[in-house]
C-alpha cells in the first residue's frame, strides 16, 4: 500500500474528520502549490479554496456550493469531477474521489486523476461531430439550391428561349428578328451558365449513379469549359458507397483539379481511384510547378486545410507530396464504407 501511495500517478491525499490533510503523495505535492499543501497539512480551514476553481455535477460547474468538504456528512460526492489552479500547469479538470477509509478514526482518502487528455479528446470528438453537422447541412443545402436552379430556373429559361424561336417566324421586320437572335443568344449563355452552376453545387450524377458517372461527368466539362484533360483511372470492387464516402472523395478531387488549374500551369492531371481492402484510395497528380509543403500557400491556403478537415471526419488521411518543378501529388485514403444497395 505504501509503495503504491508512493509510486502512484494519481494524486493521494489522506483527511481527517476535521479536514485536516494527514499525508499527500509525491504526485499530490508535485501539482500543488507549496504553500496550499501546507496549509493543507496545517488543517487550515479552506486551505483546498486556494487551489479549487468549482467542481461539476449534472447541472452545470460550482463553486463553493454544497462543497464536499464544507458537508462531510453527505454521500453522494464519492465521485466527481473539479478544477484545480495546479503548480506550473494552470488550471486543470481532474476526475476526482472521496471515500471514508476509516470509519472508526474518520479517515478519508482523495484521489485526483488528471483528465486533461480526456477532455481535449471530448472536445475534439465534439467539434468533428459539429463539423459533420455542418457539412451535411452545407451539402443538403447545396443539392437542394442545384435542383431549384435545375428544374425551375432552367426550365423557364428554356420556356424563354423557346418562345422566343416561335417568336422569329411571326415577324418579318428586320430589326426585330436581329434583337430577338440577340436575346436568343443571351439567354442561351445564361442557361448554360445556370446549368454548370448547378452541377458545380450538387452533381445529380453523384446522387443518383454515384462517383464513377459523376467523376466522369466533371472531367468531360473541365475539357470543354477550360480546356484540362483528365488521365482518369478506376478500379472500384462495388458501384455504390455510402453517400457521405463518396462526398467527401468527389469533393477532395474537385478541390485538387481547381488547385491544379489556378496554380500549377498545367493542361493535363490524371486522377486513379480505386478499392485497396477496406480503403478507397484516391490519387490526383499534377506535373506542374509544385511548392514546398507547409510553406506559404500561394492562394488562401483554406483549399488544402479543407480537403484535410474533410478527410479526417470520415476517419480518412490526406498526404500531400509536392516539389517546386516537380508537380503535386495528393493522395486520399478513406473507409471504403459500402453503400445500402451493395451489401
């Protein structure tokens, strides 16, 4: 027993009834302030408050109300969670027990257990579940706006632009038909233009048919709209995964295409994807001018930390290799997480 007071890497300290501290252990004396722990051995009433910042319970932090130590009669502070104001770390949430040892002399024992990595990891796990949140709202938002612009703009767009050929054989003037082709034309541009916004949102391809005919789909119009060939290569063991998988592997590759078009100098990429056991891994490479990892991005920098945020969310890893003259190479590898329809 005396070798695990000792040894111990919980903090240990021994009360009487008066609470007065009888004995701390090395790893008490090391988180507690010199002065605390000897007022503390003194029995120094209130000597804990100099250190304690409130403890919690089910409604919320407290301070000094119904303090265990202020109600030594109570029971139901066996187990506890508290703040201390520790020696060179600052303030630090410890899970905390009070126990009567002894009953015949009323000795007591206090453990306190540092949850510092506990909580970061609450934390951390707390805002990926709010990032989660976040995107799927981002991305029902997304499909939802590409599908209005899809079936209710477009379509009276086109409704214009038909009219309007009706409208060139019921005249003759001259002038007329020249304005009416003039705004034929426009509104043509503008359709066009509506269309490629809403697939840009929200591909209905993914949706529907999943990454192949998506990706396919996107790599066609990058050909006709800016002129980029894409080397695309697949080799996927099932057509469906689940709907936030295949988000996240089109959006990594819609990212790097763009990174690729705005800063490499490049009219060619090529894109490999394909089922590796129980990973997905997507390749998106460049021969272009290339930079120095963790330098100062040419652009925001917010592309590469997103795909990263991105890949992390569904348990997946981004590597990015990149060289100046020697291109980019991004790599994604996520759960291959099989959708409803392939199981």
């Amino acid at each position: 027993m005396l070798k695990m007071f000792d040894k111990s890497s919980e903090a240990i300290l021994f009360f009487d009834g008066e609470g007065r501290a009888l004995a701390a252990n090395p790893a008490a004396e090391k988180i507690l302030d010199r002065d605390v722990l000897k007022a503390l051995l003194d029995g120094t009433e209130g000597a804990l408050c100099r250190a304690c910042a409130g403890y919690v319970d089910e409604t919320g932090q407290k301070t000094c109300d119904n303090c265990y130590f202020h109600h030594p009669e109570r029971n139901d502070f066996s187990s506890f969670q508290m703040y201390l104001d520790t020696k060179g770390q600052g303030l630090v949430p410890y899970a905390s027990s009070f126990h009567t040892v002894d009953p015949e002399n009323d000795i007591r024992v206090f453990l306190l257990r540092d949850m510092t990595r506990q909580h970061r990891m609450q934390e951390k796990a707390y805002q990926n579940k709010m990032m989660k949140h976040i995107i799927d709202a981002q991305e029902n938002e997304r499909r939802r706006i590409s599908r209005e612009l899809h079936d209710g703009v477009a379509q009276e767009l086109m409704s214009a632009v038909v009219d309007l050929r009706v409208l060139k054989y019921m005249t003759g003037d001259a002038e007329v038909l020249s304005k009416v082709k003039e705004t034929e034309a426009s509104l043509s541009r503008l359709l066009e233009e509506i269309r490629n916004l809403s697939v840009e949102l929200r591909p209905s391809a993914l949706d529907d048919l999943g990454l192949e005919a998506a990706f396919r789909s996107h790599f066609k119009r990058l050909e006709e709209m800016y002129g980029l060939a894409v080397d695309y290569t697949s080799d996927l063991p099932v057509k469906r995964y689940e709907t936030e998988i295949e988000t996240v592997i089109y959006r990594v590759c819609q990212e790097a295409i763009l990174n690729a078009l705005k800063y490499a100098d490049v009219d060619r990429v090529s894109v490999t994807l394909k089922g590796e056991g129980s990973r997905l891994l997507l390749t998106v490479r460049d021969r272009g001018t290339g930079f120095i990892p963790g330098s100062e991005p040419e652009g925001t920098g917010l592309g590469l930390y997103g795909m990263k945020e991105r890949a992390e969310l569904v348990g997946g890893t981004l590597d990015v290799d990149s060289a100046p003259g020697a291109g980019t190479t991004i790599r994604l590898s996520v759960p291959a997480l099989r959708g409803k329809g392939d199981r």
